[in-house]
C-alpha cells in the first residue's frame, strides 16, 4: 500500500507518486461522493464516510503496532480533521448542487493556494522547474475551472467555503511532522466524525440517507481515507507545498468520472486544462 523502498529514488520522486496515488483515490471518492450526496444529507453521509474510514485505517494502525502520535501532534491532527470533516460534508453538496466539473476545481485551488503560500513563507522559494509546474498545475485547475457561458454555476459558494477548510486540514496535518501515516489518517477521521456527527445531532436529521447510501458512504471512507494516507507520506518526504499541489490535481480523476459515468460537458479547454495539469507533476517532481 505504501512504498517500502522510499530511500531507493529522490524524494521529489517519491512524493510526487505518492501524490498521484492520492489524486485518484480522493479524485475517486469525491465522484463517488458528490454522487451519492444527491440523495442523501450531506452532513448525514459525511458521518457515514468517516466511520467508514475510521474503521479501515484504525485497524491498518493497529495491526501495523504504529507508533502513536505525541499529544501535540495528535490535538492539531484532530483540528484538521474537524476542518477537513466539515470541509468534505460542504464539499459534498457543492458537488451534488453544481457540476462536479466546475464545483470540484474551485477548492482544489483554494484548498492548495494557501498552504502553498505558507510553505514558501516558511521554507523559502522552491526550483524554477518546480515554480513553472506550480504555474501549469494553476492554469490547468483555471481552465477546467472556467465558465463557458459566463454563469457562475451553483454550488460554487459552497466550494469556496470548502476549499478554506481543506487548507485548514493540510496545514494542520502538517504540523504532526514524521508521525504515523496511519495514525494521523485515523485521527483526522476521529476529527471529522466528531465535527459531522455533532451536526447531524443538531439537525436531527438521522433518515435522510438510504441503505445503498450507507453502503457507498463506507466505500467512499475507505478510498478517502487511503488517500490521505498517501498524502501524508508525500507531505513527509518532500516539501508541503509540492506536495499539497500534486495532491490538489484531484478534481482531473472527478471531472474525467463526471464525463465518462454522467456524460458532463467536456469541453476543448478543459481538455487542454487536463493535459496542463498532468505536464505539471514531472516538472515539480524534477528538482
């Protein structure tokens, strides 16, 4: 599942198929998400993912005999997984309300600007190459992005406000250093139940979701949760401004979902963001 040979390429290597791995598991879950979110509450659902995934990488940490987080590092894990959390259930209704195509790119951008911003504060200015595929990964996230017939779509408010948690997750995350993938993908889902099943007991909204929904929430936790564990990994090996761009690239495995599975427009220029997008990982790989 992870890669045990970490030291037998460079780490810019290295992190960026780690975040690849993450594009499409979370690219994966947020089509399936968005989807299912279409007949279900999206608070009500969100719960139902982070059991899901809480079960899954609980178990992984525990038959790995993972080292447990310090305390530190586990109280900030736990704050992202509340943003994240709340982020993911908004997210799942911009998704549902909107086009997945549109909806998805928004809080990629937002979810990798500010992190990016901060990581360039704190670790200075990465390689020309890299700054150039950051430049790529932008416009190609902007043309997939953009409008055609000048509408701002529905469901775009709600990504925006679902970006800022993201960056909210990854900042946090960031903070528990070189501690267990596996724990810190448990916790964040520890978080994010917290923050969904606190919501859902104020709406009083338990029946809102169908049992085939359930189902599809489980699995949708599950490849989340695999993906933050990627992300992880490659935030630890390389730089987390390289790392969160990568993994931000996500919205490509969405859109190209929403066109196959719901036939979603897909225009020439979005086209052309894809391949922007896809030149943008071997450039910030290459320093």
């Amino acid at each position: 599942m992870l890669l045990s040979s970490d030291m037998q390429a460079s780490p810019q290597f290295i992190s960026a198929a780690y975040g690849l791995a993450a594009v499409v598991a979370w690219g994966t879950s947020d089509f399936l998400g968005g989807y299912a979110t279409r007949r279900a509450n999206a608070f009500l659902f969100t719960t139902v993912v982070n059991i899901g995934g809480l079960l899954l990488v609980g178990t992984l940490a525990t038959l790995r005999h993972a080292t447990f987080l310090p305390a530190r590092s586990a109280a900030w894990v736990l704050v992202g997984g509340a943003s994240g959390g709340a982020a993911l259930a908004i997210f799942y209704r911009a998704l549902s309300s909107g086009r997945m195509g549109l909806t998805a790119p928004v809080a990629a951008v937002l979810g990798a600007g500010i992190p990016t911003l901060f990581s360039i504060f704190t670790e200075g200015l990465p390689g020309r190459m890299t700054v150039l595929g950051f430049t790529f990964a932008a416009t190609g996230l902007w043309l997939i992005t953009r409008s055609e017939d000048g509408n701002t779509p529905d469901g775009i408010g709600l990504a925006v406000v679902a970006g800022i948690g993201f960056a909210g997750f990854y900042l946090c995350v960031h903070q528990a250093g070189e501690g267990s993938a596996f724990w810190i993908a448990t916790l964040t889902r520890t978080g994010g139940l917290i923050i969904t099943a606190l919501i859902v007991l104020l709406q009083r909204n338990f029946r809102d979701i169908t049992p085939a929904g359930v189902r599809w929430g489980v699995l949708t936790g599950c490849i989340d949760s695999l993906g933050t564990m990627l992300y992880v990994r490659a935030s630890q090996i390389g730089r987390l401004d390289e790392a969160v761009v990568i993994s931000s690239l996500y919205p490509a495995v969405t859109v190209l979902l929403a066109r196959i599975l719901l036939k979603e427009r897909f225009t020439r220029w979005r086209f052309v963001g894809l391949l922007a997008a896809l030149a943008a990982v071997p450039m910030i790989a290459s320093q």
